[in-house]
C-alpha cells in the first residue's frame, strides 16, 4: 500500500485524523490506531470503519447516480416522447450532459457523506476514550 501511515496514539491526537483530510481532499496512506485503551478486536473495527471513510473517493455515489441517470433519462424518453419532440444529437447530448452532471453530484456527495461520517466516528471514538 502506498502513502503514510497516520498514528494515532491518543484520544488527543484524533484531530490529525481530520486534519490529514481537509475540505473533501482524499489523503494518501491509511490511519493505524496505536491506543492502549481499546483491546485488540475493537481497535481493528474502530479502524476498518475510519479508514472506510477517511479513504473514501465518492466513486460508489458517483456510480449510483450515473446509473440512476440513465435509466430516469431513458424512461423520460419513453414515457416522454423525447426522440420525437428533438433532434437525435439534441437527445445524446442532453443525455450525456445529465449522465455528467448526477456523476459529478454524485461523487460530491459521497465525499461530502464521507467527510460527515469520519467527524461522527472521530467524535464517537472521542467519547468512548473519555
């Protein structure tokens, strides 16, 4: 795996957790949690579920939503009589502009749900910590 390894070694220390990703910036590496509070097996769930988000692209969301695009335009042009009110060209370019466009959103808001996601886990690992 390439990239750094982030350690964390306290409950103080969590907000490098969040400061190795500012904004929806993915970062490099992974976080390894060197706590000796948290026994073996929860300290490998606490970082299966922190890495899954502080890691994460935003390419499942981007996927979902292109997929999702697709069939709503396809079933628009259906139900729509789209090909008949529009030139072909006018129909594939609208259609790759929405497919572009619920990606995009898509993607966003992956990482935006991610970056939430790794806040709560930080807070709630904060917590348990004391």
């Amino acid at each position: 795996m390439s990239g750094e390894l982030l350690s964390v070694r306290s409950a103080s220390e969590l907000d490098a957790v969040l400061r190795a990703r500012p904004g929806l910036r993915r970062p490099r590496g992974r976080v390894a949690l060197e706590i000796p509070a948290l026994g073996e097996a929860e300290r490998g769930r606490w970082e299966r579920l922190i890495n899954r988000h502080y890691r994460a692209c935003g390419c499942e969301a981007g996927a979902a939503m292109t997929v999702l695009s697709v069939v709503a335009y396809g079933v628009y042009l259906f139900l729509g009589g789209g090909l008949s009110a529009r030139g072909p060209l006018k129909v594939v370019a609208l259609g790759i502009a929405v497919v572009l466009a619920a990606a995009v959103i898509g993607k966003g808001l992956g990482l935006l749900y991610a970056r939430l996601r790794l806040l709560g886990l930080v807070a709630a690992l904060r917590r348990r910590l004391g």
